[in-house]
C-alpha cells in the first residue's frame, strides 16, 4: 500500500462505509482507520459509547443492525468473546481493532516497521519486556505463521498466556522464549519493544504493577545493552514515559515508535482491502 501510492490514483471504497465501534479510548486506531478509508473513496462512521454494545443492545442484534447499513465494522472491544459473537452474527468482515486478548492490526503494522527498516521479519530477534498482554498475544500469533526469534520478558506471574505459548511453540516455526531477567533477554536485539503494565481495563491495579516490574523499564542502559548500535526501539503507543520507558528512549534516534504509527493505516487498508476481496 505504502510503495503503490494507491491512495493518490484509486479509490477502491468509492461509495462504502466502515464501521467504527469503540467501547475502549482510542487515538491511532480510530484516526487510522477513518483516515486510510477515507484516502480510499470510502466514508467512516465513529460509533462509540452511545450505541451501548452489549449493554443498552446485545452485541448480536447490534452485529446485524450495523452490518444491513455498512460494508465492514471495525470494532474494539472489552471481551474477545464478543468481538467473536460480532464476526458471527455480522453479515461483513469484522476486523480486530483491540480486545483484552490480542491487537492484531497493531502486529500487522509492526511487521511493516521491521520489514522496512531491516529488509525482513524473518530471523530477527524481537524481544518484548514487559507485561505479557494482548500485544503480546499478536506476536505470538505472528510467530506461528513467520519465523523470527520471539522473546517475552516479564516478571513471574506476567507471563502470557500458557496455551498459546504452547502453540506457537509447537508450530515449529520461531524460536519462542520466555525469560524474567531484562539485561540477558535484550543481548544482540533486532528489536526492543514494550507496552504499558496496565493496559486499558486494569488502571486501578497501576500501584500493584509498578511494584511488579521495577527493572522492567526500557532505558538507554538496556538499549546498550543488547550489544548492538543497531537495535530498534518499538513501542505501540500510548506510552507512559517514566513507568515502562524513559523519555530519552521515546527521543533517541533508535525510536522507531511513531513510524509504526504511521504504518497503522498502511496495514490496515492493506487488510480492509483483502477482507473486501479487492486485494
Ligand atoms: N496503538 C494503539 O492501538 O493506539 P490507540 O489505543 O490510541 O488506538
Ligand atoms: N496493551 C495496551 C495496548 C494499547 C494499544 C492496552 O490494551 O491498553
């Protein structure tokens, strides 16, 4: 999408609409989306807490109200179950824009990051520090499908999800780590990414987490520390400089962070495009 220049010359959404529906905040996810559908011919409709999904509507009825009036939805949700029942019962494609279990658009525009900047994913060691949540889950999912050294390194009791560890190990096709100490994950690292402790959901347990991962945060120390003056800083944004990373990574020239959010769009018109059987 992003070497095409698609968006000057065609206009593949001409007459459709997306979509959006956010029962959490959203800055990239929401402003990529509208603007890539946008750039494409089409019209996005913003639908957040006042549609009530799941709670003034059952996400059933919902699903098949906003999908008799647009061509595809894009929701983030709470629960996976319910994005799930979205998809099930949405008579269009449904795309991921974030649940409590994965974020896998966000995945798909990092990859983009690390194919534009180091040629390939393949056989990069991308070492994730920090809590093993739905970021977490989506480069597992990657993982199963494209191979690359995928470390998690977090604080016992942080760790991701056992079953889909045990998946993407047994799909034979990344080496899968998950390791607690920070100094030693980091050493000759492609990438170094994090996320914040507490994500969206769990802001009342930030005191507990701190406590958690003291030593977790990514400093110009751990940067160094993976040996290599090469080694890129990735994060999915938002960020709260001071807790999983300092200010002076978000600015060194290494940070790579507001590319990835540019690529957000990129990826996702990608995908919207092959969901809408145009690609
Ligand atoms: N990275 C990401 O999804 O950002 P938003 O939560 O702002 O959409
Ligand atoms: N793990 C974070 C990602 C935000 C893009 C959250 O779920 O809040």
């Amino acid at each position: 999408m992003k070497r095409k220049k698609v968006y000057a010359d065609e206009k593949p959404f001409s007459g459709l609409t997306l979509a959006m529906i956010f029962a959490k905040p959203s800055a990239r996810t929401r402003i990529s989306f509208e603007t890539g559908f946008y750039k494409l011919g089409g019209h996005a409709l913003l639908l957040g807490d006042e549609i009530g999904i799941g709670k003034r509507e059952l996400t059933k009825d919902i699903a098949r109200v906003v999908s008799r009036f647009n061509d595809v939805i894009m929701a983030r949700l709470f629960a996976h179950a319910d994005l799930l029942e979205l998809a099930a019962y949405s008579s269009v494609p449904v795309i991921n824009g974030l649940t409590d279990w994965n974020h896998p658009c966000q995945i798909m525009a990092d990859a983009l990051t690390i194919l534009e900047l180091r040629g390939s994913v393949e056989n990069c060691r991308v070492v994730y520090i920090g809590d093993g949540n739905n970021i977490v889950h989506s480069w597992l999912e990657l993982a199963r499908r494209l191979p690359f050294e995928f470390v998690c390194c977090c604080p016992p009791g942080y760790e991701p999800n056992a079953d889909l560890v045990r998946r993407a190990k047994e799909a034979k096709c990344s080496c899968i780590e998950i390791l607690h100490d920070p100094k030693e994950a980091v050493k000759n690292a492609d990438v170094i990414y994090t996320d914040v402790w507490a994500s969206m959901g769990q802001k009342d347990q930030i005191a507990e987490r701190e406590r958690a991962f003291a030593g977790f945060q990514v400093t110009m120390d751990l940067l160094q520390a993976s040996g290599r003056d090469d080694t890129i800083f990735m994060h999915c944004l938002p960020a709260e400089r001071g807790r999983e990373v300092t200010d002076q990574v978000m600015e060194c020239n290494q940070s790579v962070v507001f590319q990835q959010a540019e690529n957000r769009m990129h990826a996702q018109n990608a995908i919207m495009l092959k969901c809408l059987a145009m690609a």
